[in-house]
C-alpha cells in the first residue's frame, strides 16, 4: 500500500511511503511519527491518500495508539467487542473468536490491568483487527515493553499481523524495532528521507540524518582524493583512508565518514591490523562510561574524537589510557556533506 499525506499542524509532513507486511517508520522525537498514524486514522486534518476523503469512522485503518487505549473499567471481550455491531451474544462471540486468533480467549473475564504489557497490546490488536481494517497503524509499540520480553513480545506481535496479511505500520524512535521489519522508513525534516528494506537501510544510509538514525555514531568530515574502481582514497584530518566500495563521489569532493562505535575495536598500544580492513590508529581515553554490557569510550585520535562501544566483560580500561583503535573500514560509509 502507498500512502501519500500532506499535514500542515501540528507539524509540517509531506510524506510518500510504502508500506508492505510489517514496515516501520523510524524517526526522532519531534519528527512528526505519531502525527502521521493520527492523519491517516483521520483524528488530524490532512490531504493525502489513501482514505483522507473519509470520516474517521469510515476509514478502514486499525489504530493502536500508545498505550492501546484500553478501557478500565470494561472486560477483556468488552474491550474488543466495543469495535462490533449486533447483539450481545453475537459482539461476544466475536470478540471471543478475535481473542482466540491472539491467543488470549482465556482471559477474556479479566479486566485490562491485571495483563502485562504484551498482553495488553494483542487485546488492542484484537480491538483493531474488529474494524476489519486494510491498514494497520501501530504507535510506538515497544514503548511500554521492557527490554527482557521485548523481543519475544514483538516477535510474538509481528507473526500475528503476517497470519493476518494486513500491511502494517509502525513507527518508533527504536532503531532494533526496525531490524526486525520486511520493510523500513527513515522520517527526517518533515519527509521520508531513505526507505526500503532494513539492510538496505542500515547499511547504506544515504546521508548524515539517516546515518544518525541507524546508529552511526561517528560523523567525520573528509575530503576525497582520488577514486579507483573498488575503493575511495580519502583525507581525514591528516590521515590518508581507503574506503571500499562503489566509488559516489569525485576526487576533490567533500563528504563525511561514517561509522558506528561497534565497528571499531579496541587494542593495546602499539597493536598492528588483525585483518586487512582493520585500520590502526593510536588513541587516548578521554571519556568511558557504561552502557549496559557494554562499555563506551570516547577516545582522541588524529581523525578527531571517536565514539567506540566494546564488550565491558573483562575490562579493565581507565581514564587516560593510551590503546589503539582499529576501524573496519569495510563497515565505513562515505555520506555527503550537506546532509
């Protein structure tokens, strides 16, 4: 399905999207994600299409917003069964049935605040699959998840959408919601920035905004100084690098390298390449802080300041540490400047 919408307020978008099985639309706070579900769920003016020249109450769309909106004081069917018309005992039979292809008829009694947060979100599924909708809108889902059953609650979630075969919509800040989508959008200034699949995406961002987006940390500016037909020699500060790959750029242009902090090891001083794209580059600790399992330096270089995350088990590194950095520069992206 493709959707093109134009929103004036609350914040400027002028949007053309794809959406295909479970896509996710990935932007920064602010970027405008949850405005576009509400314009498409038609809860915002908006021009566009599909479906803007219908009452909200017409629109075929499945809306979880954040949260699910579930009502407290009415039952599990309850919940579901407020998307149905007919009569009591038909509403419940289909709230049950709906339920059923969640996998939650058995708590159809209970009332929304004894189910956990997984639970929750598939009782809003099922609200939402009552509509009989051709779009799902899903707003910030991994939002109220905590990092332990995340995975397996969105994966759990995902399976269910494509046993539905609805395309799907959902928008995040969470660059590893994305990982997990057939398709991916990248919301930046008010437009889709770069879209297609995640790998495609995450691995060749096309500029600075959508490299931020997917987790490259490390933004350097650079100049190009001659092209050969597999790699880009670049100048960066007063090192020379290859860059591999498809040459973008002309000797003489300006660019930006890219590269996450995962990309780049960290080993004692003096320590020579491990591998034939593994550049070498003497560092000192200026910063290092935990980051979950892992460990985040922020380190001097001749490149310039570099943010490196490595596994915190067994280290023992301190500020002020002089160690040698290795960058893969087969992981490295050139982006251009402007961006």
């Amino acid at each position: 399905m493709h959707l093109e919408y134009r929103i004036e307020y609350p914040v400027v978008l002028d949007v053309s999207l794809d959406v295909a099985g479970f896509s996710v639309l990935l932007g920064s706070s602010g970027a405008g994600k949850s405005t576009l579900l509400k314009a498409v769920a038609g809860l915002l003016p908006a021009t566009g299409r599909p479906f803007a020249e219908l009452p909200p109450e017409r629109r075929p769309v499945g809306y979880l917003p954040q949260g699910y909106a579930l009502f407290p004081h009415l039952r599990v069917w309850e919940n579901v069964a407020f998307a149905l018309r007919g009569s009591r005992n038909r509403r419940r039979a289909e709230a049950d049935a709906l339920l059923d292809g969640v996998g939650l008829v058995e708590l159809a009694e209970r009332r929304p605040e004894t189910l956990s947060g997984g639970q929750q979100q598939r009782v809003a599924l099922a609200r939402a699959l009552a509509r009989k909708p051709e779009l799902l809108l899903l707003d910030e889902p991994t939002s109220a998840l905590d990092a332990t059953t995340r995975d397996q609650v969105m994966g759990e979630l995902i399976e269910l959408v494509d046993e539905q075969a609805i395309p799907t919509l959902a928008v995040t800040h969470d660059p590893h919601l994305a990982a997990m989508a057939d398709r991916m959008g990248v919301l930046a200034g008010g437009r889709i920035a770069q879209q297609g699949s995640p790998a495609e995406v995450f691995g060749h961002p096309t500029d600075a905004a959508v490299a931020r987006q997917v987790g490259y940390q490390n933004l350097l500016p650079a100049r190009v100084r001659r092209i050969a037909a597999t790699h880009s020699e670049i100048a960066c500060g007063d090192v020379t690098l290859q860059v591999p790959g498809e040459p973008r750029f002309a000797a003489g242009d300006e660019a930006l390298l890219a590269i996450r902090a995962e990309d780049i090891h960290c080993g004692k001083p003096h320590e020579t390449a491990r591998g034939a794209q593994l550049t070498p580059f003497p560092a000192r600790i200026d910063r290092l802080r935990a980051d979950g399992v892992g460990l985040r330096l922020f380190c001097e270089t001749p490149l310039g300041g570099l943010a490196v995350r490595i596994p915190r088990c067994g280290s023992n590194l301190r500020l002020g540490d002089a160690v040698t950095l290795l960058l893969d520069m087969a992981a490295a992206r050139l982006l251009p400047l402007s961006a």
